[in-house]
C-alpha cells in the first residue's frame, strides 16, 4: 500500500516539472511582437497647422493741425469774438487786441509820407527852375556878360538841389517801410484763426493784458483723423503703406472703422525697440473726435 503511494507522488512531481518546462521555454518575443503590430496598425494623425494670429495694437487719434494761437504782441484783449466749440475758417478773427495807439501811429505815418511827397514836387520845380537860371548863365558866359564864377555858382545849385530830391526820395522809401512796419503790427492784434477747425479752449478774457508769446486759443482740425500707434520691430514685414486695418474704439463699443497705413517710421527706437505707424481713418458718421484711444487690428493672410 505505501509502494503504491509512492509510485503516486513521483507520478505528480513529474507532471509539475513538465508543466514548468513547457512554460519556461516559450518565445519572450512573442508578447512583445504582438504589441509593436498593434501599434504599427494605429492610424497615423498629420501635424495640425495654426493661422497666424492679426496684430494688434492701440494708440490716440490724433489731426495733422492742432496748436496753441499765441498773442504776437504785447496788449489788451478789446473783443473775443470766438468761443469754446465755435466752428471756425482759416483766418476767422478769433479776438482783437486794443490797436487804437497803432492806428494813430499808423495814421501819422501817412500823413509825414504825404508830407515827403510834397517835398518831393517841390525840389523837382526848385531844379527846374535852377536849370533855366543855369541855361541863360551859360548862354551869358559865352557872351562873355557874366565871370566864370558866376556860371560855377548856379551850375553848384542845381547840383546840391538834385541831392536834396535825392534824399527826399530816400526819406519817402523810409517811410513807407515805417507805414509798413505799423500795418504789420497792426495785423498782429487781430488774432486770426490759422485753419480750419474748432476752438478747443479759450484762455483769455476781454481786458486781459497779454503779452508776447501768452496763450489765447488752442484750435484743432476736425479732419483727417489719424491713428497713431508703435508695433514691436519684428512687425516691420507684416505692415506696408497703403495697407488697410481695422479700427475701434471703447467708447464706441458698436461702431468699427477702416484706416489707411501711410506712414511707417523707418527706423527703429532703440529704446524700446519698436516702430511707429500713422494710418489715416475712414470716419463716414463723424462720431471719432481727435485725443480718443483707438484699438488697432492688422490681419495676417491665413
């Protein structure tokens, strides 16, 4: 009985180490080719390609004529005949100054110049006059009534009364450059408008003293509107002159606009390494007004 159960267990610890054999040689490459087929059999997916994105950037709208109209002489503010918002042409009178004294001035002026006229007729008749007596003195002379000395005087007198018409002429010239001077001043109290546009501000007030160089009005042009912005210099190849771009602005959420590029700097700054752009802005409705913030958008071809 005990043989027969030996005989038993030798039998079952054959099978075991057979089993462990048949599991043990088998091909580790066959796991692994199963898994690289599975991969090669996935289907492959092409690189997806992304547009490049507009360039944006914003800045001021701004006009090509806005500036500060200056008093060019010192004087009293006499009338303001243009205030804060007032639509104005090139030279509009804007204000006038107290130009009574210049006036009077002026006046005197033409009056002395009338003066030199008269003078200046009257040498002319002296040295007509002078001529004859010279005229007869000569004819005497060869008549031997009358000395050399004689002949030689009169001929001295017409001589120093051409010099005096001479320089009345001169003094006549003169002053004419005076009357000239004082028109000019007195142009300069009529503070003009310089183009056309709208009075922005107002500084003075009538009876001000002002003097040379003192604020009086700041004007503005109302168009062409520009927009003004800088773009980093890696955009110098992405924007040309005469390309179109979009524009909007915050306080117009609703509206958007279309200007044109027509000024590129064409150097870079190299303090902060960009470029500045001037395009000019389509504005059909009239609702941009000049020192508001546009937004700018450059599209890129897709």
């Amino acid at each position: 009985m005990r043989s027969q159960y030996k005989g038993s267990a030798s039998l079952l610890m054959a099978l075991v180490a057979a089993s462990l054999f048949t599991s043990c040689g088998e091909s580790p490459s066959s796991g692994t080719s199963s898994h690289v087929l599975a991969a090669n059999t996935q289907p492959s997916s092409s690189p997806t390609v992304t547009p490049p994105a507009d360039i944006t950037s914003s800045g001021p709208i701004v006009v090509e004529n806005q500036l500060d109209v200056a008093a060019q002489r010192d004087g009293v503010v006499a009338q303001i005949s243009a205030d804060t918002g007032k639509s104005v042409r090139q030279g509009d009178v804007l204000a006038q100054l107290d130009d009574r004294q210049l006036t009077a001035d002026r006046n005197a002026a033409e009056a002395k110049l009338r003066a030199i006229g008269a003078n200046i007729k009257n040498w002319q008749s002296e040295i007509k006059v002078l001529q004859t007596d010279l005229a007869r003195s000569e004819k005497m002379w060869d008549a031997q009534i009358i000395t050399r000395e004689q002949l030689e005087h009169d001929r001295f007198k017409v001589e120093a009364d051409q010099y005096e018409l001479e320089r009345e002429h001169e003094n006549a010239i003169n002053q004419q450059e005076v009357i000239r001077s004082l028109n000019l001043e007195l142009e300069k109290t009529k503070i003009l408008a310089p183009f056309d546009g709208v009075v922005a501000r107002r500084y003075v007030r009538v009876g001000q003293r002002v003097a040379t160089g003192d604020r009086l009005f700041w004007v503005t042009a109302t168009a062409p509107l520009r927009v003004k912005f800088t773009l980093p210099e890696r955009a110098l190849g992405k924007v040309a002159r005469g390309q179109v771009i979009g524009v909007s602005t915050p306080d117009i959420p609703d509206s958007q606009y279309q200007a044109t590029v027509i000024q590129i700097s064409p150097v870079v700054d190299p303090s902060s390494g960009t470029i500045e752009v001037l395009a000019e802005i389509t504005n059909p409705h009239g609702s941009l007004r000049p020192g508001m913030t546009a937004d700018v958008r450059i599209p890129q071809p897709r």
